[in-house]
C-alpha cells in the first residue's frame, strides 16, 4: 500500500511540475533597441552584470531593479527591472526560473542591442542605456483581442464586473477579478507609485473594453503595465510582439524543446516508476 500511494504521488507531482510551470513560461512578447553596443566594450559587461543579478535576485523578491553604473557614472551606464506576476510565491521557486527562463532568451533574442525587454506569462524583464526607473510610460506594446462572441448582456456584465474590479484603487499593483467563468488580472511594474499605477491601468483597462468589445478574451500591455480578461481555459495562447517580429522560427524551437523535454521526463518517469515497482515486489517477496 505504501508503495502504492508513493508512486502515485510521484506521479501527481511530475505531472504537476510540468503543466504548471509550461503556462508561466509561455512567452508574450520581446522587443529589442536598434542601437548596438561593442562586443566586448564595457557596456557589455555591464549588461551581462545586471542580467545576472535578476537571476540571482528572483530567489529573494518577486521584484527588483538595478543600475550599473559606466565610467563615471555616465557612459556606459544600464538601467533594468525584472518582475514576476503578483501570484507567483518565491517558495515554489516558480519565480526564479521565470526570470532566469527570460533572461536568457532576452540575451538570445537582443544580442547586441543596447536595450530589451521580454514578457512571459509568468514575468517580466527589461534593460536599457538610458534609465526609465520610475517614468510612467503607457506606450501600447501589444493589443489582442479574442473573436466576437456577440452582444450578450449577462456576459457583458460579468466582463464589466470583472474589469470594474480592476479599475479599483484599493486593489494594489497586482488585481485579479472573478465573475462566473470570466476572470481578469492586472498588474503594473514595481517602479511606479500608486497614482501612477493607477494611472496606467486605467489606460490600459479603457483600451481593453474599447478595443476588444464582445471578443472572448482581450489583452492589452503598456510599457509599465498590463490589463487581461478571459473565460476560463478559453484564452487563446497566440503570440503577441513589440519592437521585434521576427520570432517564428524561435517560437517553434521553443515548442520542439518543450516537445523534446516533456518525452524525456515521460521517459524518466517511466524508468523510475519500473524501479520502484520492481522494488517493492521485492519487498512483497520477502
């Protein structure tokens, strides 16, 4: 019986393990500067320090942001924030491998460039030459909409609700609302205060009603933060991009890697439940 419920726990908690950390590290949009650095100029260095501190800070804050400063102070100089979505713990460690996740395809996808920014599900990374730490900026980044589903007056009711809850002051910097099937979250980046949070939101939440109208499920990302409605399950994962649009080709070997990476932790677990099988029919035997 012991060894029963050991490997179903196991098992429960594999499956777990990979469904719940697949949604958090689903990409969003990235976006990258025209301007290039130097390889190997101090800038360089400066960048690859902060990027490495997000790593290393995501363990301890769910946010953080950090200026590396260049010769002088002045040239040379680099700017970043990272943050991770209100309801991820620093306990589940969800959070640090978010940031991590994005870091990395931050420096693979802005190699070079002297500023950056990429947004997971589950996250939120940005550097740049010249610092933005505390400017509210309400440039839409990315706006998708859902397909219409038609007026419903009881639907659009829940969705108001939904985002008038949003719209709350008292909600802090990270909201989430729940109307029967139809669910919200907004969230804005830790830099900002509450007048400027509340500030961007509303922008944000007025393009959401405006734009999307009767859509399913609407998205819209300012530069400093973020307003979202949904049916349960319904929303769509398609991709959205800024600045840089040129990311099929990484999209699909992101799939693949995921793909490649879910068989062979099948393939793991596999073995492992064999193992533990055949051991406990040992332990039966005796």
């Amino acid at each position: 019986m012991f060894c029963t419920k050991t490997l179903l726990f196991i098992t429960v908690l594999f499956l777990l393990g990979t469904f719940t950390f697949a949604a958090v590290d689903t990409f969003v949009y990235g976006g990258c500067s025209q301007t290039k650095y130097f390889p190997g100029s101090p800038y360089e260095s400066n960048v690859n320090s902060l990027l490495t501190s997000f790593v290393s800070s995501a363990s301890l804050y769910t946010y953080n942001n950090f200026t590396v400063n260049g010769i002088s102070g002045g040239d040379g100089s680099v700017y970043g924030l990272y943050q991770c979505r209100g309801d991820l713990s620093l306990g589940s460690g969800d959070c640090a491998r978010c940031v991590a996740r994005a870091v990395s395809r931050l420096g693979s996808l802005c190699a070079g460039a002297t500023g950056g920014a990429l947004q997971l599900e589950g996250c939120f990374v940005k550097y740049d030459n010249s610092t933005f730490l505390g400017v509210e900026d309400k440039t839409v980044v990315v706006r998708r909409c859902g397909s219409p589903v038609g007026y419903n007056s009881d639907e659009m009711t829940r969705r108001d609700s939904v985002v008038g809850y949003l719209s709350t002051s008292s909600g802090g910097s990270y909201r989430v609302g729940v109307s029967g099937e139809l669910q919200g979250v907004a969230q804005c980046t830790g830099d900002l205060s509450a007048s400027e949070c509340q500030d961007c939101l509303m922008e944000a939440i007025g393009r959401l009603k405006t734009d999307c109208g009767t859509a399913a499920w609407g998205d819209v990302y300012l530069a400093k933060c973020y307003a979202r409605y949904s049916g349960r399950g319904g929303h769509s994962r398609a991709n959205g991009y800024g600045g840089n649009r040129d990311n099929n080709d990484d999209e699909i070997q992101k799939t693949l890697a995921i793909i490649v990476g879910l068989i062979a932790g099948v393939t793991l677990l596999v073995v492992l439940l064999s193992f533990m099988s055949k051991s406990c029919e040992r332990v039966k035997g005796k």
